[in-house]
C-alpha cells in the first residue's frame, strides 16, 4: 500500500461500496464453508492442477525491464482473454500492458484498503475440515484474485465486445478456482466482481485513464487491422 494510485488520486474507500463482510458466527458463513467442503470432495486432481496454476497469476508491482521476471508478469497481465488470439500479448500491444500495469497498481492499493478494512479470516481457519492447498497469511475479503480479473474483463471487454463472454468466463474461473483450493468464500468472489465494476467506472470518470485508454484502442485498432491485411 506504500504504493499510491496513479490515476485514482482523489478517490477513497468510501467511494466503493461492497457488501459487509458476513459474520464468522453467522449461517451465512457456515453455508459457504459447507459449500467449499462440498467443492472439495469433488475437485479432481485437474481441478487442482489448473486451480493451483491460476494461483500464480498475479503482476507485481516492483517489476523492472531489468528483472528476470519482467516478461513473465508482463505476460501474466493478458491471462484475461489469453484464448482470443495469438497477437494478445504483451509484444504486440504493449501500451495495453502499460496501462493494465498501472491500473494493476490502483487496483491493489484499494484492495489491500479494504483487505485490512474487513480482516476476515480464512475458511480453512473456521472450519479445520477444509484442506486449503494454498496457504495465505492475509485477509480473505475481497479476492485480489478475483477482482483483478473481473477488472481485466470489464476493461477488455470496451475493447472487444465481442468476446465479453470470453472475458468474463477467465474471471469467474479465476474467482472460483480460488474456491476449489478452499481459501475464499464465495461472497470473497462476489464481493470482488462488485468491486471491480465500481473501480473500473471510477478509472472512466478519469481524465487522464481516458486519454491512455484511447491510445489503447488505437493499438487495438492498428493490430485489427494488421490481421486483416494479412
């Protein structure tokens, strides 16, 4: 959270507005554990595999073009839609992955607001009978996970409309692996869609999001039209 917002500047948590967390005590939260049990007797070991390598798409904020790691995370930016086509990527639209970088940097400052905000446990913590396959030392709500790659989504699909099912169908995958290896509740992965819609309508009423949004769709526009020369 040292890291500030580069566009978001003025906005604050009170300007977002999630559901409250459910009690640990509460049905609501015994429901959803019940729920994850239940997930867990049915995961299949490509259920795991998959969940497991979702697990590892994240960007990190401190990356340098002189890391090793540089085009890995760069890479990791475009998971989102990475089935639309072999020109989505880093390479070729790199002033896409400069803008989702920064927006990556707003989105985690906000999500780790509302992480030390609600504090709440892990499923795993409640309830000993759920077998995470992760183990995490931070607060569950709202996913990061997930809220990146619902605002991944929301913003590629002002790119490509067409393919919003595309889009949103990576989130929620992303979302609900988080649920298989048993370290997010449900409402974790709600409340982080919700969030993401909100956020990504807060970065549209920015002036200066705006203007590197439309250089985006430039680039976008420019690689449609290479494809379609070929």
């Amino acid at each position: 959270m040292s890291l500030k917002p580069q566009y978001l500047t003025g906005v604050t948590l009170k300007d977002f507005q999630i559901p409250e967390v459910p009690a640990n005590s509460s049905e609501l939260t015994r429901a959803e554990i019940n729920y994850l049990l239940e997930l867990q007797k049915q995961r299949t070991p490509e259920d795991i595999r998959s969940s497991l390598y979702m697990a590892n798409i994240w960007y990190s904020l401190r990356v340098t073009p002189a890391d090793s790691t540089y085009r890995g995370f760069r890479k990791n930016l475009f998971h989102i839609g990475r089935s639309i086509g072999t020109w989505f990527n880093p390479d070729d639209l790199p002033l896409t992955a400069d803008l989702m970088a920064k927006v990556w940097r707003d989105a985690s400052f906000f999500i780790w607001s509302l992480k030390f905000k609600y504090a709440r446990i892990r499923p795993y913590v409640i309830d000993k009978n759920v077998k995470n396959l992760e183990d995490t030392d931070w607060a569950a709500y709202p996913s990061g996970h997930a809220a990146n790659s619902y605002i991944n989504a929301y913003l590629y699909q002002e790119l490509a409309p067409e393919f919003t099912d595309i889009f949103i169908k990576d989130a929620y995958d992303m979302a609900h692996s988080r649920e298989i290896i048993g370290v997010h509740y449900p409402s974790d992965s709600e409340a982080s869609r919700i969030f993401a819609r909100q956020f990504v309508n807060k970065l549209f009423e920015n002036e200066q999001f705006k203007k590197d949004f439309l250089k985006v769709k430039e680039e976008w526009a420019l690689k449609a039209k290479e494809k379609f020369q070929r």
